[in-house]
C-alpha cells in the first residue's frame, strides 16, 4: 500500500513537472492542465485530506477579481478557468508530496540532466541525425506535431534549429532548462547540507555549461552561489569573499558570449517598443525581448496598476501590434501585468513566507536568495504560472501543524530524513 502510494505521489509530481517543461503538445494542452488538476483533486480527497479554508478564500477571491475584469473589460477570458484548474492542480498537489517536493525535484533534475548530457554531444555530432530520431514520435503522429519541423521533443530531450548547439534538456529550449537547473542546485544544497560538490551538482553544473544560457548562468554567479557561501560558516564566507568571489567575477566578465548577450539584449530594448507605437513592420512573429517585454509591461500597468488585466490579454500592448505576434519572455513583468500590484504582492508575500518556513524545517539560512533566484529566472522565463513554481504559493495556506516540527539528517549518507 506505502509502495502504490509512492509511486502515485511520484506520477502526479512528474505531470505537474513536465507540464512546467511545456516541451511538446501534450504538456501543453489544456486537456493536460484540466486532467492533472482533477486526478490530483481525486487522489487528496480519496486519501481523506482536508482542505484549508485558505485556499477556499484564494478562489472566491480569485473569482471575485475575474467579475471585476468582466464589469471593467466586458468579458472574461476563457483562459481564466484554465489558470484556476492550475492554482487548483499546484494546491492539492503540494498538499499531497509536499516533504517530498526536494527529493522528488532533485532527483528527477539530475536524472533527466545526465540523459542530457550524451544526447547533447550526439546533437554536435549529427544534429539531421538527433532530429530524425528524437521527432520519431512528431513524424508519424500529426496532431502531436508542436511546432513544425523546426522543433522537435521527446520528453526527455529537446531540439530546436534556434538552438543548434546549445542543450534543451526536458524542458522547451536551453533558458527552460536552466531554469530547473538553478533551483535544482538551491535544493540540493539543502538537501546535501551545503556540499558543493557531489554526483548530482557536477552533472548540474555539467549540464547548466552545456545550455549557454546567460540568464541562468546569471542567476547561478548572483543568487545560488551566495546562498551557498552565506550557509557556510564566517571563515569561509570571507575567504570565499576575498578569493572565489573575484576570481568567477572576473571569469564571469571575460566570458565574451555572456556579455555580448546582455548587452545586446540592453541595446535592443527600444526596437520592437517603437514598433508597437508605430505598428511598421513586414515580420510576423518577433521577440520582445527580455527588456523590450519590460518597458511594454511597465507601459500597460500604468493603465491598470491595481488588478491588472488577467487573462484579457488582447487589451494589452503587445496584442495591438498591427497583427505582428510579439512573444513575451519577460516572466516577472507578465506576472505584474497579469495580477497587478495585489497579485505582486501575494506572490511575493507568499514566496517569502514559504521560504522562511522551509528555512526553518530544513535549517537553512539566507532563505532570500531562493526567492531572489526564482524571480530571476523568471524574468527570462514565464515559469510562475506552472505548477511547479506555483506551489510554493500554496505551501503558507497548510493549517498549522500539517507540517513536520522537525526533521532528522543522516550525517553518514548526508541526507534528509523525515520522522
């Protein structure tokens, strides 16, 4: 019975991991979204679990504002259900795997990355070779067909013409995968007791390498690096200071693809802006860039600061652009947009609190640089409206006492255990 359990509790956080990854056709459907959200509503209550009065509150409120948007928009999004079966998958989810959630992300991480690793070298190789392999499946199944023939996943490996010499791992492109490197390596940490090195961080850093991903590489240097040295003791945060700090600074700023990256992100952040003022333009699909999406969404949330637009998304800018699909990558801003300043301030309320919980039963300190860690990524990435990231929104709504008061630590095997 604890075995079949297991195995459930695995399966349901590895729908809601690969619907994070929205690699190919299945993780993103809506048809996924809506089964994973009742199959794991099903699970939590055959299971007997109770649910918290404050996750009621989280949907009436969240229905309420979705009536404001109709009153003040004439029309609500159908868009708007399918993020509520999200809230509502995120939720029951971390209810049920919740001790879980570091062991199930880590391992699932390292697993899926040392896949990687090879298949990325196959990729240099023969990349026509990769293609035809990995879109197997893509080939002889029409409707499963995701985005044409430029792109190609089999959910464990990706590939893309965009990125012919860079790793996309699981996940939809090599920023994607990154993104589950970087909190990979947070947990792990954790979980490790701050060894930095270990069978599991050498293939993530193997893999991060591999992705040539300058966000992630970012957030590795500026966040997952100082969460590890500030959890070390004084001493070697200050030889670490004097000594390593300088010297992957200096590696960091010579490495010339990562400056010449950001930088031309930096420069081009006014391109597609005059674009959308103008409407002058023979492309059809175009980037707005890291910076672009910023400036666009910052435009928009003067419109509607409080509560945003939510799903009503062709009220906003980058929907208005004389028929030019402009794709958003700017994760934070989206969000901003999106939810406005109450929605900001409950995600940002609800990350701190759940990281201050988790620093308490994991003892951990510098819980911040977690939460600094997630918004960076996601300010390349629109990773908070997956279940994955979600919830660790829902983690502060447990009654008091759901969680453990305490757990154990195996000095030996340098694990957390659970009583």
């Amino acid at each position: 019975m604890v075995v079949r359990q297991e195995k459930m509790d695995y399966f349901l956080f590895l729908i809601g991991f690969f619907i994070t990854a929205t690699a190919n056709s299945i993780t993103i459907s809506n048809v996924t979204v809506v089964f994973a959200a009742l199959l794991t509503m099903y699970v939590f209550i055959e299971r007997g679990y109770e649910i918290d009065k404050a996750f009621i509150y989280f949907v009436i409120a969240y229905m309420g504002i979705n009536a404001i948007y109709l009153i003040k928009f004439g029309y609500v999004d159908l868009r708007a259900f399918r993020e509520l079966f999200r809230f509502a998958h995120a939720y029951f989810l971390i209810k049920i795997i919740w001790k879980k959630y570091i062991p199930y992300f880590t391992k699932t991480v390292y697993v899926l990355s040392f896949i990687s690793i090879p298949l990325y070298f196959l990729q240099l190789y023969d990349y026509d070779m990769m293609k035809s392999i990995i879109g197997v499946v893509d080939h002889n199944i029409p409707f499963l067909d995701y985005r044409g023939d430029w792109y190609e996943n089999l959910m464990i490996f990706t590939l893309n013409d965009e990125g012919m010499f860079r790793n996309s791992g699981f996940a939809w492109e090599p920023k994607g995968f990154g993104t589950f490197l970087t909190l990979a390596m947070f947990f792990r940490l954790i979980e490790n007791r701050f060894r930095l090195i270990d069978k599991y961080m050498l293939i993530y850093f193997i893999a991060m390498i591999t992705t040539f991903s300058t966000a992630t590489l970012s957030v590795v240097f500026f966040a997952v690096f100082p969460f590890y040295i500030f959890n070390k003791p004084a001493s070697y945060r200050i030889i670490s200071a004097i000594v390593i700090v300088p010297i992957m600074a200096i590696a960091f700023t010579k490495a010339d693809f990562l400056e010449k990256k950001i930088m031309k992100e930096y420069n081009n952040r006014y391109k597609w802006v005059k674009f959308v003022q103008e409407k002058d333009s023979d492309e059809k699909d175009q980037s707005l860039g890291r910076f672009g999406s910023l400036i666009i969404d910052m435009m928009d949330l003067k419109k509607q600061p409080i509560l945003g637009y939510g799903n009503q998304k062709f009220e906003r800018t980058q929907y208005s652009a004389g028929g030019v699909r402009l794709t958003h990558v700017n994760g934070l801003s989206d969000f901003m947009v999106h939810y406005g300043i109450v929605g900001t301030l409950f995600l940002l309320i609800t990350l701190s609190i759940t990281f201050i919980q988790w620093s308490i039963i994991y003892e951990f300190k510098a819980w911040y640089w977690i939460v600094i860690g997630i918004l960076a990524t996601s300010f390349a990435s629109t990773i908070l409206f997956y279940p994955i990231y979600l919830m660790f929104m829902f983690f502060p709504f447990f009654k008091k006492g759901d969680e453990p008061a305490k757990l154990s630590f195996d000095y030996d095997n340098r694990m957390i255990r659970w009583n």
